[in-house]
C-alpha cells in the first residue's frame, strides 16, 4: 500500500498508536501526569515531524479530540496545536511570498470581513470556535502550497483508519470509566449498549467518520499493484465495518451502500486485470463470510431492521430531522437578512429563540450561519482551492469514479449532521485534493 519513505510512516504510526496508548492509560486510572506526557508527545508529534505528516498525524487524531484535554471544561489541545503549526508554516511562507492581496488568501480577508461585519450587525461576541474556522481558513491553503508534493493521500486515509480502529479499540475498554466519561456525551441509547460512537458524543458523526477511511481504503485496494496488501486492507476494511455497524445508524448503512455500490460496478468495470478481480473478491468474500458467521455481527443487524422497521415516513427515517429543517427553513424564509447575510458564524441563537436542536444538516446550518452570501464566498474559496492544488493530468473514467465514491462519502453524511464547524469540514475534502495525484500515478 505503501511505497516509499515506508519506514518513516510506520515509525511516526507507532509512535502515535503508543502516544494514544498513554492516552487512554491516563484517562482511565486519573493520572494528571501521565495526561500530561500524552498530551505533549502528541504535540510534539505534531510539530517535530517532517511537516509532510502533519497532516495525516493530525487525521489520525480526529477520533482522539474529546480525550486531548486535561479537564473535560478545557478546548482541545488538538486545535492549539493546529494554531501554533499555522503560525510556524504561516511565518514560513510569507517569507517567500509577502504578498497575499490575491487568490484564495484575498477571499479569507473578504470572507473574514464579511462575518465579523454580521456579527458586529447582530451584537454577537467573537468565539474561539470562530477563530478556529478562519485559522483553517488560512491554514488549508499555505499547507497545500508548501507541501503539496509530498502530503499524500494514501497516508492520509492510512492514519484516518488506524486512529478511528485505535479509539474504538480503546473505547471498547474504557467507555465505562468514570475518569473518561466526563470528557464525552453519552446519550441514553449508548448507554445502555445499544448504540457504540467510540469517544464521540454521536453515533451519526462517528459512522460518517469511519464511512471516509472505509471508503479511501477501498479505493487505495484497487489501486494496489501488490497482492501481498489485499488481504490486510480488507481485514482493516472490515473491522471498520464492524465498529461502524456498531453505531447503529440508518445515515450509515444508506451511506456505505451507495459507495459499495459504486465501488463494486468501478472494480468489475475499471482495467485492472481478471485474475487481479477474482483474487480481490474471493478475499472479500472470504472474509465477509467469516464475519458473517459471528453472533456479533448478527446482533447489530438485528438492531438495524429493527431501526428501519420503526420507519413510517420521512420524518421517521430522518430521526426527526424533517422538522428540524423545517424549523430552520421558516425562520430563514421570515427573515431575509439572515437567510441573506446570516449570523456570522456565532452561537446557534435558534435554540434559545425557538428552542430547538442544531439544524443537523450542513448547507442548511451554511445558510443560517453565514446566508447566501457567505455561502457564495465559501464556494469561491473551496473552487479557488481545487483549481489552484488539484493535480492537471487527466484521468481515466474509472478513477474519476473513485473521486465521485469519496466526494459521495464525505458529503452524504453532511446532509444529517452539522459539521461546518468541524475540522473534517477542512481535512476531508483536503483529502480528495491529493487524491487525484494518488490515482495518476498509481494508473
């Protein structure tokens, strides 16, 4: 899977896979100083690393968020990290290039003008979560133009499984903790069993999570030119298969059936040769059919048909979600200048105004947080990005398949969760940007 500077990238795995070990260990016996060695391992993990694994060590991390912290009223260290490595890059880059008066640098100011205006308009205060959001901003683009050669996205996708596999390993274990507990949501479905979202408060956000390193695996598996890799990648596939199920979300078995799917018809379609797919889906089904034969396995598909049994109508298959959107919808269409203009990426005013849940749908939560402009101003960001950064060679249909199974991944999900003001708001579609370079070489 992996086919140079190999040595270095299961070195900085390792190195991740026993931070995170302490980590847990930590959390679970109370241990203020072990918390703390854990939390500066990984920060200096992050900094001290050549800066092409900054990224893939930081995905990697996603999972582990909620635990980087020393009391559970603290922000994460995860996102002080990404601010004191945007300052470093940042420093580094406008040595080289002072001028930032264009491009997708002219669009933050813009963009970062605009909100703040709103705000001022509205009398809403200026958050650290707003901060965060223009400091990815900034950060996405210098990183992609300094690095952009050496980042790569079947790193990425490598360290985005074994950080998902590793928290749901630990999870596991130590989600009954009282020491842990603290520091996460429990709602009252996970803790009775029924529902699993590894450290996460939410099972929904959780499977979405685990659906992108599934899929980028997938993806990676077609590509492999080593038949010594296929038998562990569907050995890890699978296993985040099974966590994923373990949610119990009607969002991911949609999600994971479209991409399967479309993953299916491009492998038996795509120009690898016959014996290369025969031997790809006997491995598959060798393994499935040994999950399949296991009484967890069919424990969890009983809780899925008797989810989708409840279902009557839309409101129903969404959770309730069709009139949360309502809800939002009404209110933008009452009042144009928020529909307009938004609220400036602020505190969801909503809940206490109509007292109601978030919005749990992204271009929706878009609209009321930054209105149509803003939307409009984010579009022009993200084009600029893909223009500016995706790789120029052309590719065959087949893999232009693959970018559309992966974009579907990370954005299906998006239309039940909030997750504008989340990092994977930023690091996913990063990841599809250096996807296409990953399929051009590997043709």
């Amino acid at each position: 899977m992996i086919k140079s500077d190999k040595g270095k990238i299961v070195y900085i795995l390792i190195l991740a896979l026993l931070n995170v070990a302490l980590l847990s260990v930590g959390h679970a016996v109370g241990s203020s100083l072990l918390l703390l060695l854990a939390i500066m391992w990984f920060a200096m993990l992050a900094v001290v690393a050549p800066r092409e694994y900054y990224m893939p060590i930081m995905i990697f991390y996603l999972p582990w968020t909620a635990l980087l912290k020393l009391s559970p009223g603290m922000s994460s260290v995860h996102s002080l990290v990404t601010l004191l490595v945007l300052l470093i890059v940042g420093a580094k880059w406008l040595k080289k290039n002072p001028d930032i008066s264009g491009g997708y640098f002219a669009i933050v100011i813009i963009f970062a003008a605009y909100t703040l205006i709103i705000k001022f308009l509205n009398r809403l205060p200026l958050e650290p979560q707003y901060i965060f959001f223009m400091a990815m901003m900034l950060f996405i683009p210098i990183y992609l133009v300094e690095y952009k050669e050496k980042v790569r996205f079947d790193v990425s996708v490598l360290f985005l499984a074994f950080g998902n596999l590793a928290a749901c390993i630990s999870a596991l274990l130590l989600i009954d903790n009282s020491n842990i507990q603290p520091f996460i949501v429990i709602n009252n479905e996970m803790s009775v069993g029924i529902r699993f979202s590894a450290f996460y408060s939410d099972p929904n956000y959780f499977s979405a999570q685990m659906l992108v390193a599934i899929s980028g695996l997938m993806i990676i598996l077609t590509k492999t030119k080593n038949k010594k890799n296929i038998i562990p990648a569907v050995i890890l596939i699978i296993a985040l298969i099974y966590y994923a199920m373990q949610s119990v979300s009607k969002a991911f078995m949609l999600s994971a059936f479209v991409v399967l799917s479309l993953w299916l018809f491009n492998l038996m379609t795509g120009k690898r040769s016959i014996s290369f797919k025969i031997y790809l889906v006997v491995a598959i089904m060798g393994v499935v059919f040994f999950v399949l034969s296991q009484d967890l396995f069919m424990q969890q598909l009983e809780l899925y048909l008797l989810r989708f049994g409840r279902v009557e109508d839309a409101s129903s298959l969404t959770t309730g979600r069709v009139g949360l959107w309502g809800v939002y919808l009404n209110y933008l269409m009452t009042n144009t200048d928020k529909l307009l203009f938004g609220i400036g990426l602020s505190e969801d005013q909503l809940r206490i105004i109509l007292n109601t849940n978030n919005a749990h749908m992204t271009l929706i939560e878009m609209l009321y947080q930054i209105g149509l402009f803003g939307v409009i101003l984010m579009g022009i960001w993200w084009k600029s990005l893909f223009k500016g950064f995706m790789d120029d060679r052309k590719l065959v249909y087949s893999d232009w398949m693959n970018m559309g199974i992966l974009a579907i991944a990370i954005v299906m999900p998006w239309f039940g969760l909030d997750v504008l003001y989340f990092r994977e708001f930023f690091y996913f579609p990063a990841i599809l940007l250096l996807m296409k370079k990953y399929l051009v070489e590997n043709a």
